[in-house]
C-alpha cells in the first residue's frame, strides 16, 4: 500500500517524526512499509481501502512509550489510532477512520497487573485477550469465572470503535451485575488537555 500522509504534514515532518519514534520503540516496531501498512487494513471497512489508509503503525509495549509516543505525534501534528486486540470487523478495525493516521497498536502491552477476588475485578493491559485472563484465573486458581463472548484472538477492553461494549467484556464475580457497572477505571492518554 503506497503511503499517504497525514493531512496537513509534510514528508519532511513525518520523516522526522518516524526517526523520533523508532529512537523511542526501536526500528523493529515503527512499521512503515507497503507491506507493513497493508497489515493494518480492514478487510470490511466501508469504501475503498485508501479511505481508511495507515501511514505507519507503531508497536508499543508500556505505558511510558505510550506516553513518549503521543508526546512526539502532538509536536508534530501526527493523528494516531489506537488499537488492541479487539476484531472489530465493519466498525473499524484496525484501519483508522482518517487516512494518513498512524496507527498506535498496543498489543504487546499483555501485561494482567491485579486480579483482587474479594472485589471482583481486575486491572490489565489494553493487549490481555480473553484467554489470556482465563488462563490466568485458572493457572493461579483465582475463584472468579469469565463470560467469555469472542474467539481466542479476542480483546476483554476493545478498540475505540466498542468502548460501549467493554464492560461486558470484563471479569466478574458469581453475582451477576448489568454489564454497564462492570467498568470501573479506565487510564487514558491525551495528547494535549484543554482547560476550561
């Protein structure tokens, strides 16, 4: 797939922004060849694949490079687009709604920082697939028991397009809640906070 670029940003700037990243993730996960950019297309998104064409995927695997990321992408104008492991196939997918977008794939994040079973809940890492979870309750015989509502590839926190049908998507006690309450905390990144 033939590069396009942000709208808005010159190849000297995005160039630029391509060596700032790799410097942060390393060159193996700054992905910005026609190859590269094909991997991040939507089989089922509506119109053309031009319409929802990646200009570079980056692979991160922190909350730091995360951070460092969108730092980099705000100073030099860089729309991103941030996916999981959600298959949110003809909702968008992994190919970003604007083309030119580089798309922020946090996969490599697996990482399950708490489960507490008195209080029903977990805390994980945007790339912690369904298994992943139930693998880990079962492994450290953890007395919650999982819905489980997608394929082994599955994301439990989806990308942008689901966020409404993430706290279905949740570990949970015997007690069933509506599935709304099951969210309790989200950690966001943004690039820029605007006062009131």
């Amino acid at each position: 797939m033939k590069l396009i670029l942000p709208r808005g940003v010159s190849q000297g700037v995005f160039g630029a922004a391509l060596a700032a990243f790799e410097r942060v993730l390393g060159k193996e996960h700054v992905l910005a060849t026609d190859t590269d950019r094909e991997t991040y297309l939507d089989l089922y998104a509506p119109g053309n694949e031009i319409t929802h064409a990646p200009s570079a995927a980056l692979v991160v695997s922190s909350t730091e490079q995360v951070q460092e990321v969108v730092r980099i992408a705000n100073q030099r104008r860089i729309p991103l687009w941030p996916i999981s492991r959600g298959k949110n196939y003809g909702y968008g997918g992994s190919a970003p709604a604007m083309p030119g977008t580089v798309v922020l794939d946090l996969t490599r994040m697996k990482r399950i920082l708490e489960v507490n079973a008195d209080l029903g809940y977990c805390i994980i890492e945007p790339g912690v697939g369904f298994f992943d979870l139930h693998e880990h309750l079962t492994r450290n015989r953890i007395p919650l028991w999982m819905e489980f509502r997608a394929t082994r590839g599955g994301a439990l926190w989806a990308t942008p397009s689901s966020a409404a049908s993430a706290p279905r998507r949740m570990a949970s006690t015997r007690q069933v809640f509506a599935a709304w309450r099951s969210c309790c905390r989200m950690e966001s990144w943004c690039a820029r906070a605007r006062g009131r």
